[in-house]
C-alpha cells in the first residue's frame, strides 16, 4: 500500500508517495534532515541546492563504505568457509584411509 509523505525541507515543501510504511518514511525523513544540519554545520553553506547536492554526495559516500565493508566481511567469511570445508574433505579422507 503506498503512502504519502509530506516534506518540508531547505525552504523546498512537496509530497511523495512510496510503497513503505509511514514510521519507516517518517525514519528516513529523519535521518535526511539529520543529514542536511550535519552538512550545513561542517561546511558553512547555506545555499539549498549546494546543501542537498553535497549531502546526497555525502550519503552515497557512506552508503559505499558500507557496502565495501559487508563485500569485505563477505570475502572474509567465503575464505574461512572454503579453508573448513578443505580442513573436513582431508579429515573425511584421512577418515576413510583408516
């Protein structure tokens, strides 16, 4: 069921409508407006097109080095699993040498 939320934000007012529940729009709504006061208070800029530019620059930075860290963990936890099931394919043979 898609929901309507209503923004207001950097002087700019418009509605949009998601396939997601009004808490979770609510959440991300937050989260933006978090955002934007963090990149207004580290930069100085008060123009609201540079603030919203440079704050999505921002989250796309963060959401990257997320994903780079989970491919990462990713890699990390595929090497651990090849070197146990190498580690039982030699028990299971030494096993059988028995």
């Amino acid at each position: 069921m898609a929901n309507e939320l209503g923004l207001n934000i950097l002087g700019t007012s418009f509605s949009i409508t998601a396939d997601e529940d009004e808490a979770y729009l609510q959440q991300v709504l937050t989260q933006y407006k978090a955002a934007v006061e963090n990149t207004q208070s580290i930069s100085g800029i008060n123009d609201p097109l540079n603030v919203a530019v440079l704050t999505g620059f921002m989250l796309c930075d963060e959401i990257n080095k997320i994903k780079r860290q989970f491919e990462d963990e990713g890699t990390e936890v595929e090497d651990r699993t090849l070197r146990l099931i190498s580690k039982l394919e030699n028990a299971l043979k030494n096993c059988e040498n028995d």
